[in-house]
C-alpha cells in the first residue's frame, strides 16, 4: 500500500504513523444538514488544489482523494464531518455567518486541531484491535476519536497532545526511532496483538474539543477504566439506543488496476455519482459513513437501503456489498463532561471481555464509529444479540440499553 506519511512505522502487516494534516471536527444537527449539503458536496467533490503560482494540481491518478483524511458521518444523532482545516475555514465558516443565529447556535466547529494516526494492514479479530489501539492513549489519559474505514484504522488527537501520544506508545512497549524530518517517526511493537493481520468494518468515540490530557488521574488498569466508563455513562444518563432496522454494510470502492485511465475515471464518477445521490437524498440518510483519504479508494458504511442509489446497486463499484450486515449501538456523548476521556477502550473492553467465553466465538469483529457527539459500536448482525448482552452485564457498574 503506497503512504504519502511524513512518519510511520510497520508492525508486519500493519502501518502506524501520523498523516500529514491538521484536520477540524464540525458537529452540524440533523435539522440544519439540508443548509450545509453543498458544502459537504464541494469537500468531497473538489479533488484538486492550488500551488504557489496558481495552477490546478490534482491527484496523479483514478481514486486519489487530494486530502489525506476526510469522514463525513450522517447518523440518527447528528451529521459529523472531519476534514482539513483550512477546507473547515473555506467551506463551512463563511456559511456560518449566513445562518440565521439561533441555527448558527447549534452548529459547532472545533477550536483545537486534530493529527491523525491511521493505522493499516490486514486482519481478523477486529475487536482486540480496537482495544489494543486504544488503551495505551486510555491509559494516559488521552482524548481520542476512532474510525475504521475498510482498508484501514485511524485515531484523531489533539495536534498538541501528539508528543505524549508517543511517549504513551513508548511506555507500552512500542520502539519508537526519531524521524529526519518532523518530531515522530518509526514505531513497532513486537508484542503487540497488532501483529494479528486485519480487514473488516466500520469504526471510535469521544466527545467534542477536549483539553488534550484529562485533570483525572488516568486509570491504573483496564478494568479500573472499564468501571470508570460505565459509572461515568450512568451518571450522565448515557445508554445504549439500539435499532434493529438500520441494516449497515461497509464497502470500498472497486479499482481495477488493469482499467484505462478513461476507463477508471468514468467508474470512479459514477461511484461519486452513488455518494452524492446518498447525500442528498430525501429524508437524508439513516446511516452513512463516508471515509477518503489520498492513499486508499473511497471506504463507506452506509444504511443497505441507499444501495439502489448507485448504478446497478453498486454491482461492479462496491468492494463488500454482499458481505455480512451490521447493526450500530449508538451512544449519545453529548452530556459528557470535556474532560471525559477513555470511552472507547472502556466500551471495547467490556465488550471484548462479555464475548469471550461464548460457544463457538473465537473471535469479536466490533468496529467503533467516533461522530463529534456520539460514539457508535458496529456489530455483525449475528453478534448482536451476545453484544447486548455483554453490555447488559455492565449494569452493575452503571448502564444499561434500552
């Protein structure tokens, strides 16, 4: 897989290293959505840049998004969108100052930036990965939000917590080697259930512009932060909101190596042609996950009714589309306090852990969705019911589902 990382690190099959950007997370309510399409459309669609002498630059091939990382997340909850700053600065501020104030009001973009690590590879136990990503920054008290795109994994923190995210790794037992250029480098952690290969769905949670490093003493073992989580999801009324009628499916976009260029082209617009009908369509999405980034093809986890909005269903431009469905179990964050941190290690965990011991599950393919106020676990469909279960035995620590 080619990278265009200013740092990175291989663990076998997997890939950790920081992209090159400082992205922004925007938090618009589903009643003000409409007001912000085009916008949306214009981040996903306005695949080139400018350089220094004025001059269109767009992407040396089919399939190459200009931006190393970009999520646009409509959910029941909220639209949440990810993307570099200055597209933030372009795109949705000055609209912002068009709105009517008291939409204006609702409609929130982060102050502080964001690095994001991505981390790829190929494997199976889905749900270790999760925790096995997670719980170094959890333990240091570190507020992160997760994504699994359908290639890749990708954790957001705050651009000035990004050298304790390494000392964190370090003290977990991953090698880090400065870099020539840049304040990270090479990372590898022989040890580390990371060396289990991957390749599954979805996606991570936490709430919106935390301070970088909680006030809170960080937790001395996974099981305290487990207990932490779930007293803390109690106590600020959080429980999981379960609809079994959103059937997700995640899916990649087909490139064919051996196309023509014309040929590439002209399938990659009339799967762009499927995201924007999705977009736009009327009532907007129940769920749809879209994730870009400049080194993969397009990753989408999307509601498996919006398929006959592409040509042919997608046949022939969605890697996945037959593959097993899914069910999200979304937790609202809203209420949260901004020094909350570790949710997503704690949910993981307490899932990982409920799962174990099941007949015939020798493993948990959970993936974890981070929006700017709400986290969502994505399950297999046939997990759902054990899933739920697991969580119902967090009660006495604090939550149940409804």
């Amino acid at each position: 897989m080619e990278q265009s990382m200013t740092e990175s690190a291989t663990l076998l099959n997997a890939q950790i290293g920081f992209l090159d950007t400082h992205v922004a997370l925007i938090h618009i309510p589903l009643l003000a959505y409409p007001l912000f399409v085009q916008a949306i459309s214009q981040l996903l669609l306005r695949n080139d840049t400018v350089d220094d002498d004025g001059n269109t630059i767009q992407p040396s091939r089919p399939w190459h998004f200009w931006h190393p990382f970009v999520n646009v997340s409509i959910t029941p909850n909220e639209c949440s969108v990810v993307c570099p700053r200055t597209e933030a600065e372009t795109l949705f501020t000055p609209l912002l100052a068009c709105l009517d104030p008291a939409i204006r009001a609702t409609v929130t973009v982060s102050k502080e930036d964001y690095s994001v690590m991505m981390i790829g590879g190929e494997g199976l136990e889905a749900g270790q990965r999760v925790l096995d990503l997670t719980s170094p920054l959890a333990m240091a008290g570190i507020p992160i939000f997760f994504f699994t795109s359908y290639w890749s994994d990708f954790i957001l923190v705050p651009l000035k917590a990004r050298s304790k995210v390494i000392r964190a790794l370090e003290d977990r037992g991953f090698v880090f080697e400065a870099a020539d250029v840049g304040e990270a480098g090479h990372m590898a952690n022989p040890a580390s259930p990371l060396l289990q290969s991957h390749h599954r769905n979805s996606s991570s949670t936490s709430s919106f512009d935390f301070s970088p490093i909680s006030g809170t003493p960080p937790a001395s073992s996974i099981s305290e932060l487990q207990v932490r989580t779930f007293q803390s999801l109690k106590k600020h009324g959080v429980a999981p909101i379960l609809d079994k009628t959103i059937e997700l499916i995640t899916c990649a976009g087909i490139k064919d190596t051996n196309a023509s260029s014309l040929a590439a082209n002209f399938t990659e617009g009339k799967l762009q042609l499927g995201l924007v009908k999705c977009l736009t369509s009327r009532p907007p999405p129940r769920f749809f996950s879209l994730t870009l980034t400049n080194t993969e093809s397009a990753s989408v986890t999307l509601d498996k009714s919006l398929l006959h909005l592409f040509h042919h269903d997608g046949e022939d431009l969605l890697l996945g589309k037959d593959g097993p469905e899914q069910v999200p179990i979304t937790l609202d964050l809203s209420n949260l306090p901004p020094e909350s941190t570790g949710i997503v290690c704690g949910v993981a965990s307490k899932l990982i852990e409920g799962m174990q011991g099941r007949i015939g599950r020798e493993m948990f393919n959970m993936s974890y969705l981070s929006t700017a106020k709400a986290g969502h676990v994505i399950v297999y469909e046939d997990e759902l019911d054990d899933a739920i279960e697991a969580l119902h035995g967090a009660q006495q620590n604090g939550v149940g589902t409804h």
